[in-house]
C-alpha cells in the first residue's frame, strides 16, 4: 500500500530548513490561535510507512473497504468508463486499487497519475509499465489541487476518467473539496471521477479507527513534531505531547490534535513558542460523509452523480461522477 500523498510538499529529509515550506507553515501555525497545520505535512517518508502501517490496522477501516467495494464493482466500472479509458490518479496512490480498474477496464489507453512528489511517481510508473506494456503510462509531477497540464487526449482514445480513492477528499475542508473538485471536473471534461469517501457511522467505529490501541495512528500524528526536529531543527520532546482524536458530529469529522502534557516552550527554527497545558495543535480533519452529501458536495462543483457503491456494512462509498460536458 501506498501512501496517499496528499497535495503538494511531501518532501524528505533533503529539504532546506528554515526556508522550507514546512518551515514557513509551521512557524505560522505556531504564532496563530487556535494553532492548526495541514495534514499535508504528515508524509515524509517516516509519516507515509506509518499511513500504510495504518491501512493495515484492525481497527482502521476504510482501506480493506474500499479495495472490497472496488473489487465487487470494477466490471461496472469498466463498462461506465468504456474502452481505451484515459485514467487521471490523483496522487499516486495505492498501486492495488488502480491495478483493480485496469484489470477490468477493456485496453485502457493511458494511465495519469498525478503527483507532487516524482520519485512516488517514479516507483508506481515504473511497476505499472512492466505489468501494462500496452498501456501509456504517463506520470505528471504537480499539485493535483491546482489546475495541472495533461498531454492532450490521445487520437482515437476513451473517456478520461479521474480516480481519487481512499477519501483523501475528507482531508480538506469543504470549501477546499469543492475547489478540487472543480479542477478535477475541468481536466476530465466530459468523463468522469470515481471517488472513494468514508461515510457518516457509529461514532465508537470511528473513534477506534483513529485511536488503535497498537498506538500507530498516535505515532502518525507525533511525528509531524518527529519532522520538525529533524528538518527544521525543532526540539519537541515527544512524551511531553498527546495524541488526541475524537468525533465532532455536528462537523461530520474527525478532528486530530497533538496537545502539551505540560506548560513548556519549544524552538523552532531558532524562534521560541510557549504552550500552556492542555494548549493544543491541530492536525487534521478528516471529513465523514452521507451519500446524499458528498453527491450535493459533488454536484456545486458540476458535476452529475452516477451510480454509488457501499460494502454491505455501509462504511465506505465509491461514487461515479460525471464530469461536466463543457
Ligand atoms: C489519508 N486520509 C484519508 C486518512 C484519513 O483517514 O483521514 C489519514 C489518516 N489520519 C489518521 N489516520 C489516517
């Protein structure tokens, strides 16, 4: 399993320091109240082997789910897309669920697979090649939330058609989702998407699922400080911080924070910050949905909804949204 790359700025250890992006964000996360980062910055490679150690994790859900529903659903897929299908990723994600589409598309045309990070790109192009070799696989290094530029579809070709699983979607704020989805609905004009997005449920299923007693989801979440001491030349002392995830029903979303055991100050690229106990960064949302909400989430951005897939238990959704025809 691969991490989800979300958006841009999942660069290594080989950044610069204070003059990273990471640097600048954190520092401005640091000096606002209340004191919020994007999640984005989870994913150095430590953070991107803890997701996937994540996905493989009792208690978290939503990945075993998804690949079932994908499973159950490919050969409808496959029909709703066509033939010589062109199929946009956005980021490059789990080489299993995009090998389930091809798999059951008929002589799919080309693979997309849009990144920030072009060695993720690299490693899934390259695998995908050997498997495919009548398939072009053509991977575009860019920000998936920002309009990128995508060869022009082939003479002859399908549908294009977006895929963005594992609902990273619930990542971003609803204002945020819209926005991609507009992007998304521009780049596949006439195709369509086929999103994955976790739905609304029993709070306690939930509450577990970001609260695994193998503490990998803690470990996640600590090491955005982790990044910060090694790149940024911060001194977090780990076991002075908590992890924190709960539910907030009337938000829809997980909220996850790192909160201060104890009043103490900490360095960050040379400029001190006081936190008081109990004082908290947040880290992520990650937005549940209904069905009816993601569809009219979908449909602000133009789009029109399709057919909708749910393993029998009604944990995870897989919609087919047809993009805007101009
Ligand atoms: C990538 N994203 C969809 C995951 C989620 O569930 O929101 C990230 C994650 N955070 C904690 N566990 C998993």
């Amino acid at each position: 399993m691969m991490s989800p790359s979300l958006v841009p700025g999942s660069a290594d250890a080989a950044a610069p320091r204070a003059g990273s992006e990471f640097a600048a964000d954190m520092l401005k996360a640091l000096d606002t109240r209340p004191r919020s980062i994007s999640p984005k910055y989870f994913y150095d490679s430590a953070g991107s082997q803890l997701f996937d150690a994540i996905c493989e994790l009792p208690e978290y859900y939503p990945t075993r789910t998804e690949i079932g529903i994908l499973t159950q659903c490919a050969g409808e897929v496959a029909q709703l897309a066509g033939p010589r299908a062109e199929i946009v990723e956005f980021g490059a994600g789990s080489l299993l669920k995009i090998r389930l589409l091809l798999d059951a598309m008929k002589e799919p045309a080309r693979y997309m697979p849009v990144d920030i990070s072009g060695d993720h790109l690299a490693g899934s192009a390259a695998a995908l090649r050997r498997d495919y070799p009548g398939l072009d696989v053509h991977p575009v290094v860019g920000d998936y939330t920002q309009r990128v530029l995508l060869p022009v579809p082939r003479a002859g070709g399908g549908r294009r058609i977006g895929f963005f699983p594992g609902s990273t979607i619930g990542n971003f704020t609803p204002r945020e989702a819209v926005h991609f989805l507009e992007v998304a609905g521009q780049v596949l004009r006439g195709g369509a998407l086929l999103l994955g997005a976790d739905l609304v449920k029993d709070p306690a299923v939930l509450h577990a699922a970001y609260n695994d007693s193998a503490g990998v989801t803690a470990a996640f979440n600590l090491n955005l400080l982790a990044r910060a001491n090694r790149e940024l030349g911060a001194d977090f002392a780990l076991d002075q911080w908590a992890h924190y995830a709960f539910y907030e029903p009337r938000q829809q979303r997980i909220e996850m924070h790192l909160v201060s055991r104890r009043a103490q100050q900490v360095t960050v690229c040379g400029q001190r910050f006081d936190f008081a106990e109990g004082e908290a960064l947040h880290t992520e949302n990650s937005y549940k949905f209904t069905i009816e909400g993601l569809r009219a989430l979908a449909m602000e951005a133009g789009f029109r909804p399709g057919p909708v897939w749910c393993d029998a238990r009604q944990l995870f959704s897989v919609h087919w949204l047809y993009a805007p025809e101009s």
